[in-house]
C-alpha cells in the first residue's frame, strides 16, 4: 500500500493506490493522511479495522510536535453499514484516567496543587475517617486506599451521580489496600473531579473543555455525550463476537464479587444491580454521566496531539498544555510494585502508566478496556493513539492492540 500525505487549503488530504490497498487490507481505503514512513503502522491497522467484522478505528500520531499520521477505518454499526468518519469519536473508557490526569497536572502546574500536599489541604471534607495524610501522589499513584465500591456506592444509578460519588469517597474510610498499589478502577476519576473542583469550582466535564481542549485548540474530547455542536459524534460499541456480553451479566458479576480470588477487581467497577448493563453499554446507559475514569468521548486525533504536548516541551502546534519544568517531572523511569486489585506488576506513573514491553518503559500513557489508548514517549517526542468502537473478545485484547501500534510507531519514528 503506497502512502502519501498532500495539502489542500491548509488541510491534509490522504492517497493510496486503492486497487492495491484492496488486496492488501480487504476494503476499498483506509481513510486519512499519513507520513510514508508509517506505512507498515498503517498497513497493521488497515488489517485489522478495514475488514468485514463490525466497527471500525482511527490512529493519530506526532513526531517531535508534528502530525505524520490521521486515519480511519471500518464502520461504526453492528451492520457495517455506516463508514467510520473523521469525527467519529467513541467511549475510550481508561484512557479517561490519563485525560482527567492531566487536568490535576494542569491544575499544579499553575500552582494550585501540590502533589505532596495532603487533599484534604483542598478538600476539607476528605479528611473524614482519618484520611487526613493522604497526598495527591497517593491518589495518582493508585495509594489512596479507596480503590473498592462496596459502602461507596450501592447501585449503578449512584455511579451516575458523581457529586454523590466524591460525597461518598471524601467521607469512606480507607481500605485493605492502603498504602499500597490497587488499581482505582472507577474512582480515581471521582477523587481527581472532587480535588479540582474544591480548587476550581467546577465540574470534571467542563474542565476537560477548559484545561485540555481551549489550550491546544481541540473540539474533539469530552466527559461524556458531545454537545449538539461539537464537530464530533459518538459512535455506539459494537460487540462483533457476542463475547463481552456474556461475560457482562448482573449475577455473574455478584458470583466473582463473593469469591475471594476474584472480589478485589469485581469490586473496583462492581455496584450491585444495573452495573452490567452500564459496563456493556455505557455508550446509552451512561454517557451522560460524569465518570472522570471511563467515558471520555475523544477522537485518536485529539488524544494524540494532547499527548504530543507531554512528549515534548508541553506545548504543541503553538499551544501550550504544560510548562516544561512541569513536563519534566513525569517520571521516566518506574519500577514495578504488585498491584493488589490486578493480581499484577504495574508501573503506575502519576496518573499514567508505563509497560515493561521491550523498547517501551520509557513512554507513558493510559490504555482503557478493548485496547483505545493514548500515549507518549518523550524520549523520541512521539505520541500515539488508538480509539475504536470494539469491545474486547477477551480482556488480554486492551494490550494487544497497544502491543502492535506503539513498537511500530517508534521503529518508523527511527527512520
């Protein structure tokens, strides 16, 4: 598939041999704009979304502040009937994490948070059942201790209401995990809009406009539903081999929450009655929610020049997101601490995570459910990211998307 990216009126337009492209991925185009040098990153996409299985993508990636990749592929129905577009934008679910991240860092760097400042030094009412010491690394860092929904959250219409969800955070005791690694699946998200708001007064949603999307000039990520005139539309999950959905059942869920082997991750996203059909279909059931860990709406093209900023001084394209002394305290090497929830090592990174995949610890990002992430790699100032409307066959599939794009975004990235 020969690639080749041109100019119209200021805007990149894409060409390809589409005969060619044919054979070779098993539809008539992958749509878009991309360096020649990505070529091989773009054909592994094309294989795996311009085919005949319901849904579709969309890859974006900068290189040292540059856009050199923007395409899409597939179909955005359960008939593959209707084309995936360039606004097409889904529900990104964990890749949330690094987006609501990035509006606390936003908020710290103009100096008002300290990341080792307790949060209740912002939100008094947090210091309730002797949470008094916990710091907002803790909370970035997945250490807060309030990593499970049981006495947090009571049915899945209370994990609508996000001011009954930080209500009920700021005043919950600690749990088992304290003080130790435990993914914060769900409320994580709860703790950072509950933090910003004691700082800002605001909403996590219209922070996301504010911090992310006026300072690099985007329209294309949301908390939640997209407004009516925003240049993107959701696209609804599709579930292409009817497997996510048999694993996502009320009494199944309440089954592995009473099991001791399984409870601790059950437990981080598990509320009771109605919590299966808010996981399965979040794009109707709660899309018009505020929930800062799982239901950001956003194009790869937004994702990727967010993190483009990350990777580089904090500023792409002439805006600025981050100061570089801001920017320079990520942390670029982490080492791996037993995560209590996923059974696993992770290497959690202010808000972020890293990966132990060969050529891959040094970059950061968030990978969400089904594979759509974001991510960052400043030491070749690069940024990819991979949003679909898939869900997962199986949960092994959120890495195995990553595990392709990122190695062959930074090999082209070499050349």
């Amino acid at each position: 598939m020969r690639i080749s990216a041109l100019w119209h009126d200021g805007e990149m337009a894409y060409a390809l041999e589409e005969g060619r492209a044919t054979r070779e991925v098993g539809l008539q185009a992958v749509s878009g704009v991309a360096d020649p040098r990505f070529h091989s990153l773009v054909r592994a996409f094309g294989k795996v979304f311009a085919n005949a299985r319901p849904g579709g993508g969309a890859l974006a990636v900068y290189l040292r502040g540059e856009p050199v990749v923007d395409v899409w592929a597939g179909t955005t129905d359960e008939l593959g009937a209707s084309p995936w577009e360039r606004g097409s934008a889904p529900i990104i679910f964990s890749a949330s994490k690094g987006l609501s991240s990035l509006v606390v860092h936003r908020l710290a760097d103009r100096g008002l948070i300290d990341y080792d400042r307790p949060v209740a030094a912002y939100w008094p009412e947090f210091a309730a059942n002797g949470k008094e010491s916990v710091t907002v690394r803790d909370v970035l860092v997945h250490e807060a201790g309030l990593s499970q929904l049981p006495g947090i959250a009571n049915n899945a219409n209370e994990l609508l209401d996000h001011r009954l969800m930080e209500r009920r955070l700021a005043a919950a005791p600690r749990d088992r995990f304290a003080r130790k690694p435990a993914y914060h699946a769900l409320t994580i998200g709860w703790l950072l809009s509950g933090l910003a708001r004691a700082v800002t007064g605001k909403d996590m949603r219209e922070l996301y406009q504010s911090e992310l999307g006026a300072p690099l000039g985007i329209d294309e990520v949301h908390l939640g539903r997209p407004p009516e005139d925003s240049p993107v539309h959701l696209v609804p999950l599709v579930d292409p081999y009817n497997r996510y959905a048999k694993l996502c059942n009320d009494q199944l869920l309440d089954a592995l929450s009473r099991r001791s082997r399984t409870r601790a991750i059950v437990d981080t996203a598990y509320a009771g009655s109605g919590t299966a059909r808010l996981l399965c279909e979040p794009h109707t059931a709660g899309v018009d929610a505020q929930m800062p860990s799982a239901n950001a709406v956003a194009t790869a093209r937004a994702l990727a020049k967010i993190y483009a900023a990350v990777a580089g001084d904090g500023s792409v394209d002439g805006f600025r997101l981050l100061s570089p002394e801001s920017v320079a305290r990520f942390p670029r090497k982490l080492g791996f601490r037993f995560d209590r929830v996923l059974g696993v090592p992770m290497m959690w990174n202010m808000g972020f995570h890293s990966t132990p995949l060969p050529g891959l610890a040094k970059g950061f990002g968030h990978v969400g459910l089904g594979g759509c992430f974001g991510w960052a790699d400043p030491t070749r100032q690069l940024s990819v990211a991979l949003v679909h409307n898939r869900l997962p066959s199986t949960f092994v599939y959120d890495l195995g998307v990553f595990a392709w794009a990122v190695p062959l975004a930074l090999r082209a990235a070499r050349r």
